[in-house]
C-alpha cells in the first residue's frame, strides 16, 4: 500500500503562497539540494495536485515539466483526457486517492494546497506531512489548511533545521 504526503514549504504565518499564487518570498531562500528536495522526490512515483497548481507550474516551468518520469494526475473541474506528462482526472479526489493507496508502489505526494488536501484530511488519508517552515512573514495569501472539519491526530517523527528554515515531519 502506497503512502500519501502532503510535502511543502509555507511562511510563518501558515500560506503556500500569495494571493496571487506567487512564490517570490521562497524565491531567495537556499536550493532545494540543500533542503532534503532530491531525497524525497527519490522517494516518490506519483503526484497529485489540482488544476491551480498545475496552471501555476506551467507559468513557472514553461520549458521543462518539472516531475517527468512521475505518474501525475490533475484533479479538473474542466480539462480532461491527458498530456504527454499529466492525466486530468474529472472523478472524485477521495474515491480517486484511496484507490491509488491500494496500489503498490513508492510514496504518493500531494502538491499544491487546500482544494486537493481538505478532503483527503477529512477522509484521514493523509498518512505524513514533511512541512518546512520558512523565515517569512507574508500576511495573507493561500493558505495550507483550509478550515473545516478535519481534525487528525499526528505524531511528529524528526524535525530539521535547513539554514534558516525548520522541516517537520509528521505521521497519521
């Protein structure tokens, strides 16, 4: 059975990003070598995110689709069918995401935010979260929980420091 993680980095105050999905406040931090990035992408061989995250890695990774090689699949309301690197999936986040889990294979990572992760919070299928804490305030923004009912009971496995940042790592 496959393993579903919520991996990301998020300001102090809690956001993903900006209102504006930007990231320029990630922009001038360490790179991800030095942050533990390669390892767990290593460990991954599927991705899911929703429809906003995908159009906003396509603004930012125009020339190169950043997890080639991965199984990675875009929950739309709109877009179906596929690309040479995505499948758009129109069905049910959970239903989709528990099957996924049934099969085998390496760990299953959730990016992006509130839209694909609330309901798999509130189905508990979310077995880690590795969140790194970044040295930024930024006010406002998008943020990773959004508020419902999803109450999970974690226990915090590691934590460590990256320069200026503080990754935790949580599991179901």
């Amino acid at each position: 059975m496959s393993k579903l993680v919520f991996y990301g980095a998020i300001s102090l105050d809690g956001y993903l990003a900006r209102e504006n999905h930007s990231l320029d406040w990630l922009d001038r931090t360490e790179g991800e070598e030095e942050m533990g990035y390669q390892e767990f992408y290593n460990g991954v061989d599927t991705i899911l995110m929703g429809r906003s995250t995908y159009d906003q890695i396509a603004i930012l990774s125009p020339d190169k689709f950043p997890y080639e090689g991965k199984d990675c699949y875009v929950f739309s309301r709109t877009l179906k069918g596929s690309t040479e690197y995505v499948k758009f999936i129109n069905e049910d986040i959970v239903g989709f995401t528990q099957s996924l889990k049934e099969q085998e294979g390496k760990r299953i990572w959730i990016v992006g935010g509130g839209e694909v992760l609330q309901p798999l919070l509130q189905a508990k299928l979310v077995d880690e979260f590795i969140i790194q804490i970044a040295p930024f305030i930024i006010g406002r923004g998008i943020p990773m929980f959004v508020p419902g009912e999803q109450e999970n009971e974690l226990t915090l496995v590691d934590v460590r420091r990256y320069k200026q940042f503080a990754e935790l790592h949580y599991v179901k």
